[in-house]
C-alpha cells in the first residue's frame, strides 16, 4: 500500500534532483559576490541572470529555480561559524606600516 509521506517524500526528492542544476548557478553567484566585495565593496547587491537551462542537467521550472536561488544564500554553509556582520574590505599589504 502506498502512503501519501511516500508520494510527498519522493516528489520532494525529484524536485531536489532538478534543482542539482542550481549548483553551478550558485558558485557563479558566489564567484561574482567575491569579486564586487574586492573591486567596489560599497555597492549593496549584485546583479545576475538566472538561465533558463544547464546542460548536462534535468529541466526545471525558471520560477522553482529563481525561488530556490533567493532562499539558498540565507544558509550558511559552515553552520558552526558564526556570519559576519562587519564589511570586509580587502587591503594591499605595505611593508611600511609593519616598522
């Protein structure tokens, strides 16, 4: 007999499988947050566009991907440390202030 967990549990699953595709779009994002905080880390955002498709991945719903996209960077990946909260600013090493 099947449950409706067991149903809920395996669309679930599948939904999961399709977002896989969301992981290269994730470390692009990261790539690109990385690289505004080094050349202007006064601006508030970035901007980016969410394809429509990934090859080499399963199809899957552009309104599902943006949705997932907007709630994945709330979570921390090092869930023991703590977030920063102040503005890290890079700065060139000088050998003159170490004297």
């Amino acid at each position: 007999m099947l449950r409706a967990r067991d149903v809920w549990d395996e669309q679930e699953e599948h939904k999961l499988n399709k977002m896989a595709a969301m992981r290269p779009i994730i470390a692009q994002i990261e790539g690109k947050i990385r690289q505004q905080a080094i050349a202007n880390s006064n601006a508030p955002y970035i901007l980016t566009e969410v394809p429509s498709f990934v090859f080499g991945y399963p199809l899957f719903n552009h309104k599902d991907a943006i949705q997932y996209l907007l709630n994945e960077p709330v979570k921390s990946r090092d869930l023991g440390k703590p977030i920063l909260t102040t503005n890290y600013r890079p700065q060139v090493y000088d050998n003159i202030f170490l004297h």
